[in-house]
C-alpha cells in the first residue's frame, strides 16, 4: 500500500502522549510546536505516491521502494533514487525520514535467519510495515551514564534504562528510558533496540521490540521543539518546516505482545541482527544519500551567498567554491561506488557496498562541523547586519529605509535578508546547533564509526600487500 | 570618575531610538529584550568601583584603569588586571565591553600628534571620556556590498554608507549607514570611523568622529536579540544576561560639531590613527583577555561536562581535556608574554607587543570554531535527552519522574539539566551560533588579521637568518 | 602490440643524453642511479602481457587496455582493472606509469575535432602509440617563475620556457626547457605541451607536440637520484626500485615534424585539448587509481607497525587504523563511482564521472600529508632504534646481539628492522620526502584541482536547490 | 668553568664505542659522519665562553648560564637567553644541545631533597657538571615494545632493557638498552633515567644514574648518519653540520658507582624527580626556545622562496606569510609569558611558568608537521626544476646552460639553488623526515604532553568558573 500524506496525518491523531516540559500536546498535527513538521512528512507520503519510480510490485502489491529487498544492482539504484527524492524534498534536514528505520527493516528481512526463533516474528513485522506503509522510528541508545543498574538498586530508584520487567504467555512488559526517538512524533511505531553492544549481564535490557507510538504507557519527552521558536518562515524558514523533532521515549510497564518482539535475553544478538544482515547497511545508505542532499543546499547557498556580496570575483573565494563543489561529489561519488561495487550478500541478495557505506558515514561525521565553519566563512557579518525580523516591512517608513538602504547592486533588500536568514537558519540558529551536534553523532560518536569502518576492513588483504613487498627482498648476501 | 551602575542605567533613558524589527524600543534598561545585558552592564561599572586595584589616579582625579596611558610594565599588567576582571565577570561573552573602544582611544592619546589638525580634538575627547567614565562602541565598518557609490547614484537612492553630506562652521553632518555597533544599545557613544583602508576616493566616507547614542537622527537597527527569546535564566543562563547586542547604524543627517571630529577627508590617516597609535594593539589585547576568560568557561565546562557522564575517566577523554588546558595556557602565554616584551613606543610609552596581540588574535580567530567543536563532542547527545524546559518541575508527577529517571551516579537530575543547557547556550543556541559567527569577525576577517601579522612581522632580522646560512658555505671547490 | 619488458628496455639503450649533476649516463639500463628504476618499467611490460585481461583486440590487432576508447560501462572497468594492476604491482609509487600519458592521448583521440587541422596528427599519433606499445610521459609545465620573457630579452639571455624557434616545411623547431619529464629517463616519448593556460601573446610557447627521448639536441637534467643512494634493497626498499625519476627537459634546436605537431600558435587551444577531450579525466583516473594503491601499502603497513609494538591492542589506535580503513574505502568509494556514473561523452563515448575524477583528485590532494603524519604517529620512534643499516648482520657478536635485544614478542629482530625501514621510506627517506611534495603537485598546486572542480560543477543545479526552496515562501501578511 | 670549544672535542677522543651498523667508529671527531656535527657542538662551546652574557658568577667560580639556578625573573631570562644564542646558532636543529639535560639537571638541583637519601649524589653531580662545564645527554625511555619481561625470561633471553643486574659496595652493576641517546656520541656523560612511568614491579628499571659515554662496557648503535650522506655542504647544508646524532644505548655489565646512582628501586621516585623539581620545566623550556629558532628559519624561508619565484606579490600568498609570522610569535608570546608569570617555586627559587611551558610544548608538537608542510606549499615543484647537485658547476658547458637558463628575474641561477637545497633539507631530505618525526616526540608522545597539562592544570579554579555561574541562578519560580 501506499498511503496518502492526508492519511498519516489522520493517524497521528491517535492519543499519543507527547510532552514539551510540563506541557502535554492533545494532537501534534495542529500543535504549533509540530504542525508544519507533520505536513513535511506527509509532503513526503503524497510524494512517494506520486511516481511509479518510488515504488515497487511484488504479488500484485504495491510497495514504497524502500521496502524492496534488492536482487540487482538495478533494484540497488531504485532504492537510492526514493532515498534522494525524499532527501531532495527535505533538503537533508530530516535524519530519520520514513525511509530510515523500513530500510533497516528492509535489510533485516533479507537475512532474517539471524534473529532464530524469532525470525517469523522479524518478517511478518516487515510484511506489515511494508504493506501499511508504517512509518517507522526507533529509540536504540541507553539513555547517557545510565549504565550502572547497583547505583539505582542501592538507593530503591528505578533502572532508568529500558529493560523487560516481566513478561508472560502475551508477551514482555517492558519499563524505563531510552533514547532519542527523533522523529517519534510523526511516527508510527518505535523500534526499541540496542545499537551499542551490551555487556554479557544485560540480558533484560536485550529487549527488541516494536511498539506503536500511542502504546499505553509510552511517553514521549520532546526535547524543545524549535518550529514553536520560529517567529516566522521568512526568518526561520528551515525551523519552520523541517525539525525532526527528537524525544526520550519513556516506557511504564508496556505491554509488548510476543510477535512484536525480535531479541529477547540474548546480549550478543541484540546487536548482531544489525551487522549480521544487511540492515545497518541499508539504513544508512540512507544516511549517505540524505547528508548528500543537505550538500547540494550547503553548496547552492555558498555560491548565492558569495553571489550576493560580489565576493564570488574574488580568486581565493572562486577556489573556495570549488572546493566546496569538489566536497559535494566526493560524497556523490561514495554513494554511486556503493551501487558499482555492490554487494552478492547475503546470498541471493545484493547489497550496497559496506566499506564505502561506512567510509562515507566517517566522511559525513568529521566534514560537517568544517563544512558549516567554511559557509560561515563565507556569510562573514553579513547576517547581523539584517533587521532583527520581517516586521520591519510592516511599517512603511522603515520598510522605504530598508528597502533603499539595504539593496545592492547584486541583490534587493528583501531578498539579501531572505538569503541570510536562509543560511542562518544552516549555520547559527539553534536549529542549526542542533544539526552541529546531531551529524557528531547521527551513526554514534566518532569512535563507534571507525570502529564499524575497522571491523569491515579486509586486513588480510592490505596485510598481504606488505608481507608480499617485504618477501620479496631479504638481508643482503655480503 | 568612576560611574556607579545604577548612573549607567540611567544615562541609558536618554530618548535613543532602537528597533527591534518594527518595534520601536522606549526604554532599553526595562524592555524585555535588553533588560538583563543593561544590568550586566552596569554591574561592570560596580565591579570596576569596587576596588582601587581598578583604577588610578592622575591629577587627584580617579579615572577606569583601562585610560591608563602606561609608562612601565606595571601600567601595562594594571590594565590587563581591569580586563580580566571585566571579562571574567562576564566570561568573555561582551566583545565590546566598555574597556575595548576606551583603550582604543587611550591607545590614540598616546601618539596624538598622528591626528594633525584634529590632535587637540582627540585629547580632549580623551579627557572627556575618562573623566566622564564613558562607554563607547564603535562603527568602523561599511555596510557589506555596498562599495560602488555609482550603482546607487544611478538609481537615484542614497548612497548607503556613512558619509559626510554637509559641513559648516559648527561641524558636520552624516547620513547613512555603518555596521556594526555591537554594544551600542548600552553604550553612550559611538565611535565612528574606518578600520578598513579606504580607496583614495572615499574621502567623504573618511570622516572619524563620536557621536551620543541619542544623537537626533541617529537610530539602531537592532538584528534578533537573544534575550528577548530566552525561556528562562535555567534554560538559557548566557543569552539571559550576556546578549550584547549588535545593531546597523543609521544616520540621517546627524550633526557633529568639529569637537568631536578626528579625521576629515583624509582616506589613509582614517586607518592610520589605529595602527600608527597603540590604539588597535591596546584594544585588542582587550579582545586577548576576554578570549581567554571564554576559555576558562570553555575548558571547566569541558572537565565539568566529562564527569557528568563519567567519561573523565576514559584515557583518551582525560588526554582530550588536557589538551584543552594546554589551549587555555597558550592564550594565557601569549598575553603575558605581551607585558614580558612590552614595547617602548611610542616614545616615552610602553605598548603589549604588537606581534604577540596580533598573534594571539590570529590564534583566536583560528581556533574558536574547532574548540567549541571539541566541547560538542564532549557533550556528545546529552543535551537533547534533556525536557524540552525547566517547566518540568511544575507538573508534580513529570518533575518524579524526572528527578528519579534522569539522576546518574554522578550528578542528580536537575543539575545535570543545568549543565547541559549551560553548555548548549555556548555550543549550540543561537546566542552561541552568534559567537561562532563573532568570533571569526571580531578584528576582522581571517586574512586582515594575517595582514596586521604581515605587516607587523620583523621581515628583515627573519630574512638574516636564511642569508647569513647560506653565506656561511659556498659551491665547493673542484 | 603487447610489448615484452625486454624489449622495452632494448629501446631504452638508443643514445638518449641524461645528466645526474654533471654526470652523463650512457646506459640508463645498467646505471646504478637507473637500473631498478629501469627493470621496475620492464616488469610492468611483462605484467600487462601476462593475462588477456589487460588488453583488448580491435582490426585483430591486440593492445594494451589503456589505449582502449571506451563505448561501455565494461570498457571503463577494463581500463580501471589494467591501472589498478600497474599501480598495485609499483604500490601507487610511480605517478607516471606507462598508462598515464597513454591515457591522455587516448581521450584525446575520443574527440580528436577538437584538433582543428592537426586532427590528423593526433589520431595518428595514437594508432603509433597503441600500435608499438609506447611509453609516453610529458612536460607541460613551464619552468618555474620564468614567465617574464623581457627579462631575458633585456639581458641577452634566451628565454628559458620551450617555445618555437622557427618553422618549415619539415616541422618546427623548438628550443627552451619544460618540466618537469617525471618518467622521461625511462620512456619512449615526450609529450611536450602545456596544461596551465596561457596568456594570449604567447603563441610561441602554445606548441604541443612529441618527440621522442633522444630526439637530437634534447637532453634530460635529473634531480638528485634516490636509486643510487639507496644502500641496499633492505634499507632502501622503495627507493631502490620505485624512483621514477623527475627531469627537466632541456631542448637546444629539436626538430619535430608537422605529424609530431598537435597544435601550433593557438593559446588557448594549447589547453582546451585536455578538457574538450576526455583526455584529462582518463589520464587523472588513472592518478586516482594509483593513489588508491599507495593508500592499500599505507594501511597495511599502518596495521603492521601497530602490530609490531602490540600498540593494535590499545582502543584509540584500532579507532586510528579504523580511520585508515575508512580512508582507503573513501578514494576506492569515489573510483567506483566514476564507472556507476559514468557520463555518455563525447557522444558514442563512455568517460568516467569527471566531477567525482575532480574530487577525488582534490581528497588526494588535501589528504597524503596528513595521512602520512598519522602513520608517522603510529610508528613514533621505533625507527631510530634499528641500527644504521643491515650491514649489522656482517658481524656475528653484533648480529646475535642484535637478534637477541631487538626482538619483541610480537616479531623477530631482522623483520622488524626491516619492517620500520620500510614504513620509513614511505614516511621519513628522501624518496619520500620527494613523494610528500609531489602528492601536492601532480595534477597541479591545490587551487588548480579546485578550479578544475568549479569549472565542472552544476551550478545551475545548485542554485536552483536555494532558489526553489526561498521561492516557496515569502514575507509573512500581517 | 667554561671549556673551550677544543678542549670539547679533546674530550670526545675518550675510546668511546660507536657502531654505524658493523662498522666500528675510532674518532668521532674525524669520521666522515660526526666530524662536522662535532665541529658544531663545539663552536657552541666557543660562543658560550664568548660574552659574559651568556655565564654567571658563584664562589668566584664562573658557570654557563643554563646551571644558573634562578632566584629572580632576571636569572630566568639570563637562562633563556643562552638559550637563544645557542638554538639561533644551530637553528632549532640540535634537540639535545649541551643545554638540555644541563637544564634537567639544574632543576633538579633546586628542590633535591626529592631524592632521599641519594640528595646529596644530585648535588654532587650537579656540582661537577657546572664546574667541569659537562655535556651530558640522556636514555630515558625503554626500548619500544619490550616491557614484558616474561617473553625473554622464558625464551632465556636477555630482557632488553636497562635494569640493575648486580649491586655491591661499590655501585650498580647495569645492562640492557635504553633509548634514544640523542648528542651522546658528541656529549661526556649520559643521564640514565626512566621519564615514562614505571609499574611498580619495576624496581630493577627503576635505576637513575649518570654514566661517561666511554665507560667500559657501553656501546652506542647509530642510526643512520645524514652527515655522511651529505653529498657537499652546499647539497645538503643543515645534514652537514647539524646532524645531532641518536643512538641507542647498550650497556654490558657497566659498573656504576654509588655516587652516580640518583635513585634506586623505587618505580615512583624514578619518574618523580623530574616533575616534582623544576628538572622537567628548566630542561623543556630549552626546547621551546630551541624550536622558537627553528621558527625564525622557517619564516626566513617561506618569504625568501615566495620571493624566489615572484609568489610573495599574490595576496594569498602575503596572507600565508602574515600566517608564518603570526605562528612565530605565538611561540615567541608562549616563551615570555613564562618569565612575566614566573613560579615562585620551589620555595626560595624562581621556575618558568609549567603551564605556559607544557601547552608550547604542546603547540609545538601539534603544529610542526602541518607547518612544514606549508612551507612546501610555497615551495611548490621548483626543488625538482634543480640539477642532481652542485656538480653542474664543474663542467663549463653545463654550467654555462645552467646558468643561463636557470635564472630568474627574481635570483641568479646558482642562488636560486642554494635557497632550494637549503629548503629541501628542512621539508624533504632525509635529515628533514628525521626532524619531523622527531618534533613529534621530542617530549614523548602527543598524549604524555596532554596529560602534563592535564597534570598541571588549575581544575578547582575552571570548576569554580562554571559552579559559581550554575550558582548565580535556579530553577525560576513558578
């Protein structure tokens, strides 16, 4: 199926529990903390509707293109162009987009044999997701230093980590924290996982499940919402429309039925189900193509925004775009490498090529910070030189002064503020600090990614480059 | 005389007029938007009456330290004495704090013959600043794009940047704009001049003169004030009190009597009087100390933030924050060093070493950007595990849940939510964004600083060191 | 033809006149500066005829795989294989293998109308190179800061650049040097030409042309040659047979004839042959590959020297040889690409992607020292523990002394030595001190690189993403 | 006393043993790879013994300045200037110049009762290095990967490093091998030590005491001599003169009497005497200054090339020089600060400021490999354009073209030569990848330098920073 935007947004509307400090929101699709974000993603539904390209058959059916399991490079490229069409649309800016946790789910169900007696569970759970068209997020990090559970014991607090507290012939019932469920707000369901590898006592917290946002007993605890904070789209118009949103998800004695459960008790597995099929693969593909995305507006407004100043005469500047320019297409080239050099794996299946996936993810984490740094180079005070908001066109003596005073030869008054704010809202508001912070860790620390990047590396075969060198010369005879 | 706080406050609600987009600002020490950063303000002036270790006294008269004109080194380690008091009151967060511009023109005082026909008009502005216990800022800088007068003649618009348009027995008079007077909002002069070169056709731009912040016709554009959006003190400690405001000013045929005029029609000497003087060196070793007062912000936030989590005692963290200590002291060798070789110049005079303020601006300039990204990786995603506000504590059962789930063995609830939000007003809110955008701007940009650098630098004893090698040897003899 | 190394190095022995200082070498074959380097070449010969892989057939005629003008995506991965053998054989460490000047003038002969009138000349001159299997190399730059021919003129000097000196029926005649003739000592042919743009008025030094090493009157001015100051393979180990040697090519009165003449008088066709032409993506995809194989030599080793001191053990150096890992799969990530999105030019052609060509051009380029200072971190000082040279070994007290206290647990005493004067002579030798400033250089200065990645970038597309997106909203009604 | 320079190299003539691979030096002065690095070290001599500037007076004994033991600001800078003059003589090229471990041991010397009960040994010792004006050098690091003495012990194999084998009335009886004695070949006495920190079943490592380089039992193993692969001074100036030398230490049941044993099984107190005395700050203040000249030659390059090719009128490259100097003077701000903010420590004595010390050192071993390569930058392909070597000259035919044809307006052909060569053997030789693998290690690895800053910094003072902001504000109320 694939479902209308106008039909999520009718979902969303199901009694979920969403709280902005004290505050509870009744519907998040008219909350002025989430509305517009709410229409951003069903934007993304209509779009995926909108051209067979996004799509896929299989048994008559008719799926989201994410949802494909790939038998073919040809199936590989249908995937990435859905990925790029919703990045595109969303400039990047959404980090879990409906396509990032399906893909997971996706690659999952091409090696589902991993997840043992649960495997039925993993595919009827994607048969599901595939044929409602569900909108997936997940919450697969402890909440930080939560992790000595004799702390809490000691002083009769709760385990703020979630972890099965009981379960029964139904299925588990499951307490605690964990974080950070972005996009939670306009999801379906939440995956509860664990991404990071549990030490050998963790069998409580090994829990992997699904459970529907509006599960009784799940909260959500929003961080501060940034579209509330926007004082118009012309001053914010990133915040406006595309914050995520991100939350802790707080679970009090949920119930999870046994066919939504995928990892139960087993420390080793809970983990495993990602690097041991193809969805960390597939997932954060997905991650590539949409930092890609997020490129090509970086890069646009470095060119405008050098534009607007005339800057862009000047040689240092010129060889700065170009640089930026050559940025973008070594993340561009990173994506096609993984179609080119995909993957027979698991077997009968095909998927992206796992070392350039990883390769890109380590390029995306430690670029972007220097990225905006350089963009910002390029704004210069330009930003703080505009009005404090579009107020001032609101009155028509200061709006004849901005207008004649504002102008330059390159560019209109109303349109230097509208670049500036633009780029403000990438480079300095506190939306853009999110983003700062957030690319640090999308796909875990630093360390967490090099260490994927360590684990995939062929050494044997980089190894075998010096021992060969090396054999083939000895102690000189004398 | 040293002015008390509260006699700030009320110069302040002098009739000068402010906009805050559309709106017109009646009063900047009660408006919501300025209410705070005026009370910091005047807390300076409190702090700097607090102690005669903050002042001297020439002529039976008690003036700021930072009018000392210095003779010894001792002069010179008084000022910076006043500095960091200053800055470290307000942790290095006010650029223009009333210290910077006030050595500026101290720094002018000491070689004002520079001035020619204007000298006498200095000193006595000297005078009147110091004896008054004035707050100056500065607008040095013309509007961005706004070069080619001829673009706009032929549009028939005013020429946006500041000129004279008009000069008469009493004085002169300017229109248009110049950026960017941070600071102006709490400041009861204006500085205005070029710190730029100017074209030797831009005589009418080279007027340097002060005006009153209530000066008839003069208004500031205010950009988005931070305060104004801070939730609360807990949730955004730095925008609350720290905003120091930048605004455009706009002049529309404001008068200037000849006393307040420095430089007239003369393109280079505009620039001149700033690096012919020790004024630029004695403002910016200023913006030295305020630095390094950030810095210690910076790096107890650094250790403070590792314990919170307990990743202090992770090796490569500890090494992390050793590093950033190692930072502080490198900001902190460079300043001293500046009193260690102080100049004799001009004569009769000490001045901080030239090479060493311009180096450490440089390094500051270099450096901010990857420092605040370093504590972002320390913060890892912590911050956006936090509630969306401190409202939180409002709800009883939320504020439970809260004080029970979000402890850690190393800090309780509430005081890790206070670090974090601490931490985030300097990586990530738009007050922080503002400062990473400042910071690369605050003496200009990157490559005008490397220019003072250049300029300053000992070429002829560096290029000795390369001949006299290569003289000492020659081609061999067959 | 395929031709035999033997072969090859028969034809290096035709009378070519090379300088070391003021040394002439009369065989480059049998000179202890040269041989290796000489047999190193050889081998490359026999290894491109040792599997059909490496050539294809057209007119039954067999060719080796880099004169292949590709018209499918196969095509393009026939070359890629053919670099990538060469390049793995030599470890990256020879710039100018036979198949990069080859390459050139493969693309060339892909649009070859681009000529104008000496068409003609340049696919003749490509059916010869195929057809004899010849090694060709350029000079194409002009000597350094030699720009200014009324200097010379003024003194009676001759003007230092190559340029035409007369012209007949025959051909011209050329006189001055290029540089810099990497590979020269050891090729057939030199392309002689110019890849930096030059000013109108100098037409005279616009010949692009061939010529072969021992045209008369052209002689090769070597840099120091590390070859011969290798102490044995042992201590030497690249050096010793992967010096590819740089000259300048001095030319007193060479003659060429009109078929060696590719464009005459035509300044700025002098450059647009290599990017009108996929002459310039097919030689620098070749660069890619060959860096691609340095960096697999780079990592292994990095993983080798972190194994010979049980540093691999220690979390943040796995997280560094992770990082290696991921830089690796980043350069083979984009090579990849370049076959995925391959671009359908010059019509019926096939070329690699030029813009990721660019890129990755652009990442080697800002990428080798650093990389090569993190391997020097890895290795710290392990190398200035080994003894001066393997001679040790000649001295039975000395040599049980050293087998018995340089051995570690982790590896016997002659393989470590032999071990860090490998990585040495990749991170510390002059051999590589040659490899660390050429990696800076050999597709041009770094602001050339970003040029060529300006020039090729989509900027209407870019533009487009910003301008779309602020189309979508406007000033806010009141 | 102050030895002449002759006198030094008398000394040098002891029967010392020094092996360069097998072969066996007889007289480090004459042999062709220490005679002019010999010749260096004593100049230093001459210029110490040449002004009264650079010894001070004590019990009508005259001293070089750096035993000065300071109890003023003024004694600091006296040290600090001899510093200079020897440093700025030799360009920062000699790490272990006699000044350095002199500075070690004078510190030491300050706060001795650190030693126990072997006080009165360091005293004595210290006593007659001044008085006998002593070069000492040291080994105080283990050799790599050899701390796991079981490994050796059950393969009845010596464990390799340095350790007491015996002990009697006498003294200590020691064997094994420590490295990296830097200088020892050209220096009187080596200091044995342990600078990383022992485990505490390292008691027999534990050992600190002095021994002469010529004491029987001891040999030296060199690595490679530069000096001897200079092809002419004029080839390779600094190899030629200012190779300093690094051996490894082997001692053979070397006897050590009890009053040169410092400390003596005790793992802690090993480490202890450098960073409880001001042994380590005196001893690496030398090597900021040391590198502060090396600075000056570097900048004294970079212009003097940029000059060369005519580069130095491109603003880009103005801003890359203005760089250069800025980076000089944030060392050269570094090195006074540590005079203006002097400790008073140990009580009674005056020691450069450590922190201010330990973050240049820091900076140092940060900056010096991106630094050099920015000075290839500007360097560009010009070195390869150079003949192999000087050589040129002796044929007239060759120097007639070389002269002609390598001149630029900017320098004759011979000089532009000699500037490459000299900028060659800092960026490229291999006595400079010595250097650059040196500087990272100079003062042990990047992280024992953070963790001396971490060590030192003034936490309680950062932490209040932030608690007493945290303090100023609370949880608003409702």
């Amino acid at each position: 199926m694939l479902k209308a935007g106008s039909e999520h947004l009718r979902q969303l509307r199901d009694g979920r529990t969403v709280y902005i400090g004290a505050e509870k929101v009744s519907d998040v699709t008219t909350h002025p903390a989430f509305r517009n974000g709410a229409r951003t993603v069903a934007a993304l539904y209509d779009l995926k509707a909108s051209s067979p390209r996004f799509s896929y058959e299989e048994n008559k059916e008719k799926y989201s293109a994410y949802f494909l399991r790939a038998k073919t490079r040809e199936d590989l490229e249908k995937r990435t162009q859905l990925h790029q069409a919703i990045a595109q649309m969303s400039h990047g800016l959404l980090g879990r987009s409906p396509d990032h946790v399906a893909s997971f789910v996706t690659g999952m169900a091409m090696n589902a044999s991993v997840f043992g007696r649960f495997e039925k569970n993993l595919l009827s759970y994607y048969e599901r997701m595939r044929r409602e068209d569900l909108y997936g997020v997940y919450a697969v990090v402890p909440p930080q230093a939560a992790r000595n559970p004799e702390f809490y014991e000691k002083k009769n607090l709760p385990v703020p980590t979630l972890r099965v507290v009981r379960e029964d012939d139904a299925g588990v019932v499951i307490s605690g924290m964990k974080m950070l469920a972005t996009g939670a707000v306009f999801a379906n369901e939440i995956w509860i996982g664990n991404l990071i590898p549990l030490a050998p006592n963790q069998a409580a917290e090994a829990i992997t499940c699904a459970v529907p946002v509006n599960a009784p007993g799940l909260t959500l605890w929003s961080r501060k919402p940034f579209e509330r904070h926007a004082q118009s789209e012309f001053d914010s118009p990133l915040a406006w429309r595309f914050d995520e949103t991100d939350s802790m998800v707080m679970c009090d004695q949920v119930k999870v039925p046994w066919e939504r459960v995928f990892v139960h008790q087993d420390a080793v597995l809970a983990r495993d189900i990602y690097i041991k099929t193809p969805g960390h693969c597939y997932g954060n593909h997905q991650s590539n193509v949409r930092f890609h995305a997020k490129m090509r507006l970086i890069v646009g407004l470095a060119s405008r925004v050098a534009q607007a100043s005339g800057a862009n005469e000047i040689p240092a500047v010129r060889e700065t775009l170009g640089r930026f320019a050559a940025l973008e297409a070594t993340l561009g080239g990173m994506i096609a490498g993984q179609v080119q050099d995909a993957e027979d794996w698991p077997e009968g299946w095909k998927t992206f090529n796992r070392r350039y996936m990883y390769a890109a993810l380590n390029w995306c984490t430690e670029s972007h910070s220097q990225i905006i740094d350089a963009l910002r180079e390029l704004c210069g005070g330009g930003i703080f030189q505009m009005p404090a908001d579009i107020s001032v066109m609101q009155d028509a003596k200061l709006r004849a002064q901005f207008e004649a005073y504002w102008q330059t030869p390159q560019l209109g008054a109303t349109e230097r503020m509208k670049l500036y704010k633009l780029a403000w809202d990438l480079i300095g508001s506190e939306f853009a600090g999110r983003h700062l912070q957030y690319e640090k860790f999308y796909a875990g620390a630093s360390f967490i990614i090099r260490n994927h990047n360590f684990r995939e590396a062929p050494w044997e075969g980089f190894h075998k480059v010096v021992d060969d060198l090396m054999a083939s010369y000895d102690i000189p005879r004398q």
